[in-house]
C-alpha cells in the first residue's frame, strides 16, 4: 500500500526547503511550545536512575492519575485497570485501536472536515467514507446525513471532539443523535478528543464517555501533547470499555509492547503537578483568535468562528487559487497554511494555526489583506506571485 505523507508534516518540509522568500516567514505555532517546569524535569530525573517492571498497559500510577482526573473533572469513572492504555501520543492510539478492531473491507464514516485519520484507517485495510459537516452552522455534523451513508459494509464512526481543523464543538444532543445512530447500526464509535483543554465558547466539550448509557462500544484516544505541552515526551493514551481495550491492548503490544518509563513519569508529574504554568498560556488563546479572524474579516476573508482548538479555517476563494496551489501562494509571502482537501473539506479554505504572538497575527491579517486586494477579487493576483506548477 502507497501511503501519502502526513500533510502538516509535508507542508512543514516544504517550507523549510523552500527557495528565499521575498518576505520574512511568520513563525505560526499551533499548541503551546513550553519548557517543562522544574517539578517534570525532576521526575523525569529521577525515573532515570531507576529500573522499573515492564507493564504493557503502561505505569499504574499514571492510570490512576487520569482516572482520578477524568472522574474529578467530569464526573466520569473509570476502571484504570480494564479500561485504559497507555500509548506513544493520540496518533499511535489511533492507529492501533483501528487496525486492532476493523478489519480489511469495512468502512469508517467520518464527518468532515476533520483531521488526517486517512491513512491510519487505510493501514488497517478499512476505507474511509467522509460526510460533509455544514459549514453554515459552523461545521455542526449532520447525523442524518451520516445515517444516510450508512452501507452493510459500515463498521465505524470516527469523530474529532473538538474538531480539527474547525473548532467545532459538537453539543450533547449532537453526541447523543450520533451515538444513537451508531448503536442502531451496531457501529463502533472513534473519537479523538486531544483538545479538551483548548474549548474557548459554544456548547462546551462533552466527552463521549459520558454518554455510554447511550451506546457502548466506544474508543477514546486523547493526547498529552496538547493539553500538557508534552510534543516532546510522545505519550497518549486510549479510553474503552473492556471488551474493546483488551484487543487494542494485544495489538499495541504488538506494535510497541509499552511506552518508556521515564516518559511515564514525567507524564505523571505534568498531570499531577501545578498548572499554572501552562493555564497562562491557554489564557490567551481566546484573545489571539479573535486578533487573527479580525485580520481575515478585514482582508475580506470569511471564516467560521471556532469554538475550540488553535485553528481558523479560513475561505480564501477570493484569492483565486486553490489545494497546493492556494499552499503555495500563501507560502510564497510567509504564511504556511494546510488546504482544506488535505482534511477532507474544501479546497477554497486553509487550516490557520493561531498560537502565536499577538504582532504575527497581526501581519499574517495585513499579508493576507494585500494579497486580496492584489486579487482584485476574482482569479488574478498580483504579478509579483511565484506559483508555479
């Protein structure tokens, strides 16, 4: 099987690489890039200078760390013995919850847009089928059109909760019709809630494990690396009941037989530690937003307001070009943005990150106004413009 390459993780490359610009990029960060705090360098310190039992579910005391934090947050229980897995990052999560319960042939529904989950579900031998969200409701998912594209081949419903790239987060009554529908179908239901931490306005998250009064086959995968700034250390971990933890549980083994200890610690000490380290970060992340969609507004760019996550994804048909072609143009005056076909959604739109400081926003919104008017609203721009094929 051909698989194509990550598209954030191209598109990263390809700016590196790029020829000179003719204007300096503006360094766009997604999540929080942060020094850990002395209290996880000094765990992970520790746990270095020691030996430790191999346990392929990963450590118990950081099992028990989440449960405590998923009940004292949500209210939610949880068996940190039978129900939870620790794995390198959300993505490896994913990956082996996929492959350890579809087989060659099924179909996965996924709303969209929504993140690269393609090429996990093709490594699994299982198809995947996209189902528009409306972007006229803020990207809100459709269950009746999910239902609708329900086939005898259907295994799975696969949901990003909140949503990358939109922001949109699905309200309780939203979860509720699409867990109802998954149970009528007998479907296993995927999320990915790796921004639970990152829900600014709306409805507020909801996570699907609190609603398994309503269907029980679910599988919840979710990341440090967002809500702990822990990109570094790659630890995640996957929420299911029993009986589908336990195959994910041998196909990991499998995979990768266990995460590092001294990773573990450190991921124990990130949860349990002070938080205000990483709380001042999330406290801007609202007002920095608001500083990118009023510089798209004012270059004439229309974009539905996300209720969560570090994203805008922005309709730029008004610049003329679209997919690698629209990448290319941005990329070209200092702005890397993901097109929208790269998450299943329209071409005419890119994916925004908006983690940055309050000036670079402020100029990727003066950039983005002169190309507009470089357009001159239609298929032109500007001659300065390298583009080329």
């Amino acid at each position: 099987m051909k698989l194509e390459r990550l598209p954030a993780l191209e598109l990263a490359d390809r700016a590196r690489t790029a020829p000179p610009h003719h204007v300096a990029m503006i360094p766009f960060r997604g999540v929080p890039m942060l020094p850990m705090p002395e209290h996880v360098v000094e765990a992970a310190r520790t746990a270095a200078g020691e030996v430790f039992p191999r346990n392929s579910r990963g450590s118990e005391e950081l099992r028990q760390a989440i449960a405590s934090r998923l009940e004292a947050t949500y209210g939610l229980a949880v068996d940190p013995g039978r129900e939870l897995l620790i794995t390198h990052g959300a993505q490896h999560g994913m990956s082996v919850a996929l492959r350890a319960l579809l087989s060659p042939g099924d179909d996965v529904l996924i709303p969209a847009p929504s993140y690269f989950f393609d090429g996990m579900i093709r490594l699994a031998g299982a198809r995947p089928v996209y189902v528009p969200s409306d972007e006229s409701r803020g990207w809100d998912h459709v269950p009746a059109a999910v239902e609708a594209a329900i086939t005898p081949a259907t295994r799975a419903l696969l949901i990003c909760n909140p949503n990358n790239p939109t922001g949109h987060v699905p309200s309780r009554e939203r979860l509720c019709r699409l867990l109802d529908i998954a149970a009528r179908h007998g479907l296993i239901v995927f999320s990915d809630e790796s921004y639970e931490r990152y829900v600014w306005d709306g409805p507020g998250y909801v996570p699907q494990m609190l609603l398994r009064d309503h269907h029980p086959d679910l599988v919840t995968v979710t990341s440090l690396s967002k809500n702990y700034a822990f990109t570094s250390w790659r630890v995640g971990y996957v929420h299911a009941p029993a009986h589908l933890l336990r195959p994910i549980h041998h196909a990991f083994e499998w995979d990768a037989i266990n995460v590092g200890d001294v990773a573990q610690a450190a991921a124990h000490a990130v949860m349990t530690g002070p938080q205000h380290w990483i709380e001042q970060e999330f406290a801007t992340m609202r007002a920095r937003r608001d500083i990118l969609r009023d510089g798209l507004e004012s270059a004439g760019l229309a974009s539905v307001r996300p209720d969560a996550g570090v994203f805008v994804f922005v309709d730029c048909a008004p610049l003329g070009f679209r997919g690698r072609r629209l990448e290319r143009l941005l990329l070209d005056h200092g702005m890397t943005a993901i097109a929208g076909d790269a998450f299943a959604g329209p071409d005419t739109h890119v994916r925004m990150v908006y983690g940055g400081s309050a000036a670079d926003l402020e100029e990727v919104g003066r950039r983005l106004g002169e190309l507009r008017r470089g357009s001159g609203g239609g298929g032109g721009v500007a001659p300065r413009l390298s583009v080329a094929e």
